[in-house]
C-alpha cells in the first residue's frame, strides 16, 4: 500500500524528468535523483515473519532511541515500558503490528512537528495512537510525526484483527514511532540497537508463574 502514497509525489517529479529527457536532457537530472529518492522512501519490502509464541516485533525500522518506562499516554493503561524507535528518511517507513490482536481504538491528536529526536515530542507533536487488545494483554503503539513529516497514515480502522507482523500504516518522510507493553514484558533492545519492524523482537510477554 506505501506505493499509493507516493503517486502524487511521483506525478510532480517524473512528468518534469520525462519532459526535460526530451528537450534538456542535462536539466532533467534532479528531477530523476528526486524520483529515485521517492521510489526508495515509499519502498516496502516483504518481511518474513519468524517470530513466534510471545515474541513481540519492532513496530518500525531504525534506530532505538529510548527504552523506559512512562505512563502511557492515552486509554488508562497506567505505567508501562516503552520502546521508542527513530526512523531517519532513509528507513523504511511502514509500521507493522508487533503482536497479533485486535485493533480497539485508534486516536489521532494534532500537534506539533518538532524533529523526532526532540524531548516529549510523544506529547508536543501530532501523532495516531493504536491499541491494540492481544490474547496477552494490550499493546500501544504511537506514530509521531517529525520534523519533515507532515502525514500519519493508516490503513486499518477500528474492530480489525492484525497479524503480527502485518502493515497498518506508515509516516511519511522521517518521524518515530513507540511501542507501549505492560510492566511484565521482557525488553530484548536497548538505546542505540537497529531494529526492523516486522522481524526484531523487542520485546517478550512474561511466562505464567509455575
């Protein structure tokens, strides 16, 4: 679905490069670095899923740039453990369910566009809020628009199961993005760690005390 999003900017940087091919071959020469540049940031390559049994995955790529613990921001979830991903304009920028579930509530809240590495930004800049209800607990994901990006997408809606592992949206042109988990989890990434959504686990639920 992330080859959808980048029509319009597709349509304003390849008629000018096609056009100028003919007439100025020379001056054509941005507009195809600005066409590749497009094709490369919408880029949604297939990810295989080998995650299993109480593994939960990176929401996102890029870089970890927090690993603490907050009190969630919406649904009274309480005090949680956060995983907070950066994603640079060279990262993938589809987000991915970290575990299967439902999609309970989505809200999205207007803001700021400070630059994603800039402090309380979960809180200062427009970002959508995902819950997701697992058969382990509830899962909060956060999209936070940055600096550059101006557009949270989604592609599912309320009431819709998720596969972990599978699209939900993306963010377009560098933001970050936060996985909230209940205090039990097991966090497996620590700050400066790379991470791929859909195949790093981040994180485990706890195993039943015996």
């Amino acid at each position: 679905m992330a080859w959808k999003e980048s029509l319009p900017f597709l349509f304003f940087s390849l008629v000018p490069a096609l056009l100028l091919s003919v007439w100025a071959p020379f001056f054509s020469i941005p507009f195809w670095l600005v066409v590749v540049g497009i094709v490369a940031f919408f880029r949604d390559p297939v990810r295989n899923v080998q995650a299993r049994g109480k593994d939960i995955l990176s929401a996102a790529d890029g870089r970890v740039v927090t690993v603490d613990e907050v009190e969630a921001p919406e649904f009274s979830m309480g005090k949680t453990k956060r995983v907070a991903v950066f994603l640079s304009v060279l990262d993938v920028h589809v987000n991915r369910a970290p575990f299967a579930g439902r999609i309970t509530r989505i809200v999205h809240r207007n803001g700021s566009f400070l630059d994603a590495r800039t402090q309380q930004i979960d809180l200062k800049n427009e970002r959508r809020l995902w819950l997701i209800d697992t058969c382990y607990g509830s899962i909060l994901v956060s999209q936070i628009a940055g600096l550059i990006a101006r557009r949270i997408v989604g592609w599912k809606t309320e009431g819709q199961p998720v596969e972990r592992g599978e699209r939900f949206g993306m963010i377009r042109f560098g933001s970050r993005t936060d996985v909230y988990l209940p205090l039990e989890c097991e966090i497996l990434v620590r700050h400066g760690d790379i991470v791929r959504g859909g195949q790093t686990i981040i994180a485990r639920w706890p195993h039943p005390h015996p």
